[in-house]
C-alpha cells in the first residue's frame, strides 16, 4: 500500500511572535539566553507591551517549522497536534493548507492557540518564551496509529517530553503504524529533563536523532569533540546527527561519522528555525532515498537561508532558488 503522506510531524502548532531586543530585555525574562522556558498567556501578553520595537508572526513550533519546510520542497505533509478555537488556529491550519499540507490531523481545543515570544538579540541568539496554550490540552487519549495511518515517516519534537504520557503515546502509536521516527532533541532543557528515560528512547523507538551542541553536550553529560558526542548519540539508534551551525554537522551510523560542512560565507541575524530547517531538508533527502551527503548538504542549504532572516519564514524568491539549485 503507497503512503499517502511521506512526512508527518507531531508537536505543538504555535504561532511566533518575532521580536528584536537588545540584550538588556532578556534581564526581564529572566533564565538562560538561547534557552526556552513556558509561561502563560498572561505573561506572553505583558512582554509583547513592553517589547522596545514592532514583532511580527508566523507559524512555528519545532515540528511546525520541519513541516512547513518539508512542504516547500515537495513533500506530502500532515500534522498532528491541538490548535486553538481561535483565529490563532485558524491561521495555523490555513497556512499548511496553501502549501498543500493536509490539516485532518489536526486536533482543535476549546482555548486560545499557543504562542511564543521569539526574542532575538544582536548576535542573532533567539531565546524563547512559550505559552502552548491548546496545544498544552492534547492529552494521550486523542492521539491512536489511526493519526499515523498513511504516514510513512513522523518527525517528533523533543518538547514532548515534558509530558513523558502523550510522548510515549505518540512514539508508540507512531510505531504500531510501522513510521519510521525521527525525533529533534529541541533544547538542552528537554535533554535535561528527560534525564534517564531518553537513552531507552532512543534505542527502542527512534531511528533518526538530531541535536544541536548544546543538546548534544546535555546527553553526553559533558562538552566533547562533536564526533565523540555524534557517535555517543549514535550508540541508541540508526543514526545520529549533531549540528554546530557554521561549524558544520557530524552523522554518526554507529562508530563511522561523516563531517557534512556548513555554508561558507553566512552572516547569521536570527538562528530562529536553524536546527528545524536544517532537518526539514535532510529529510527531504533521506526520503527520496539520496546519500547522506545529499541530505547534509541540503540540509545545510535551508539551514544557511533561514538564520539570514527574521523568523522562520523564506522569501518565495529563496525558495525557488533552493528549489531551482538542488532538486
């Protein structure tokens, strides 16, 4: 039986609010920079007041982003997560719908849709604020194999694992649908405080792992050379990936690694979606079943463009570039 869709992401659907602050705005928010902390709606709402300049809005969310992406390189898309009842819902769905992204996936609450407040100071660091909002509501019960039916590859971001129930639901069900799982490590706080439970994860569901240097450092229990990290990840599943941004990336297929170079030459001003671009092309590689170079370097390619932007969201004069150039 052919798969009606090739990739299906599973997150939150939260809207971005993108905002340039200096980084004295950050002291009001308070945590790590480049971090990502959940608040409420409430809180979300009193620093957009005090933002110093003007934000903007765009879909996003970690798997949202992989998704959009994906769907821009051609491939048959779906999503499962909760938008809200709101507006804010209904601008998530329709923007998937243009890029022929099917939206029957979709779960729908009864509150507002989530948000989160992107700030991004002048060396292109992007810390996050994230009131999930709907999104939060997606309980285990509403998620089956029958969401994952026609999908023959789900990608799953890491902030589900700050609901350990729904995370193990949906890798499960992901599973008994016979996906192929790709998981996106998200934050070095989720790394954190999956704690123990990730290594088993990792080895009994997940046959594609990606993670930053941070996350990747998170895991390894220490800072090490990129390739000690890729192949310690590599130890759990198919394949491990390690991104370090314009140092380049490492893929780890147990104890072989291959270094996959960055673009050359790129001034980044907002790493915002860096890391969900940077698989969003991979995948579109590894599912048409090119050769682990190919999939870096398109990989690399989304990933370049994005961080030469504001937010997570390409030009159409990009995309038919990247288009034009790698496919």
């Amino acid at each position: 039986m052919r798969n009606t869709f090739e990739l299906i992401g599973v997150g939150s659907p939260i809207i971005d609010i993108l905002a340039k602050v200096p980084d004295s705005f950050l002291e009001r928010v308070g945590g790590d920079k480049g971090g990502m902390v959940l608040t409420d709606g409430d809180q979300i709402a009193q620093w957009i007041e005090d933002l110093p300049g003007r934000s903007s809005q765009a879909p996003g969310g970690s798997a949202g982003n992989t998704v959009f992406a994906a769907a821009r390189m051609g491939l048959k898309t779906s999503f499962i997560g909760k938008t809200g009842s709101d507006q804010g819902g209904e601008f998530y769905r329709s923007e998937l719908q243009k890029l022929g992204g099917d939206t029957s996936r979709f779960k729908t609450g009864c509150i507002a849709n989530g948000r989160c407040l992107s700030l991004i100071t002048p060396d292109g660091e992007r810390t996050l604020r994230t009131d999930l909002g709907a999104a939060a509501t997606l309980s285990p019960d509403e998620v089956s194999a029958a969401d994952f039916a026609g999908a023959a590859h789900a990608h799953i971001e890491g902030y589900l694992l700050f609901n350990p129930d729904l995370m193990m639901q949906v890798l499960k069900s992901a599973k008994e649908a016979n996906c192929r799982i790709s998981l996106d490590l998200a934050s070095f706080e989720v790394v954190k405080a999956a704690g123990d439970k990730l290594p088993d994860i990792l080895n009994d569901y997940v046959d594609l792992v990606f993670a930053n240097e941070e996350e990747a450092a998170a895991f390894h229990g220490s800072e090490a050379p990129f390739e000690e990290m890729a192949v310690h990840l590599g130890k759990y599943c198919e394949l491990a990936v390690v991104k370090a941004g314009a140092k380049g990336a490492w893929l780890a297929r147990g104890e072989n690694v291959i270094f996959a170079p960055a673009v050359p030459g790129i001034t980044a001003v907002d790493t915002t979606g860096a890391g969900d671009y940077w698989a969003a092309g991979f995948l579109s590689g590894w599912l048409r079943g090119k050769d682990l170079e190919t999939c870096a370097a398109w990989g690399a390619r989304l990933g370049a463009e994005i961080v030469q932007v504001v937010g997570a969201e390409l030009p159409e004069s990009t995309w038919e570039a990247i288009l034009g150039d790698i496919m």
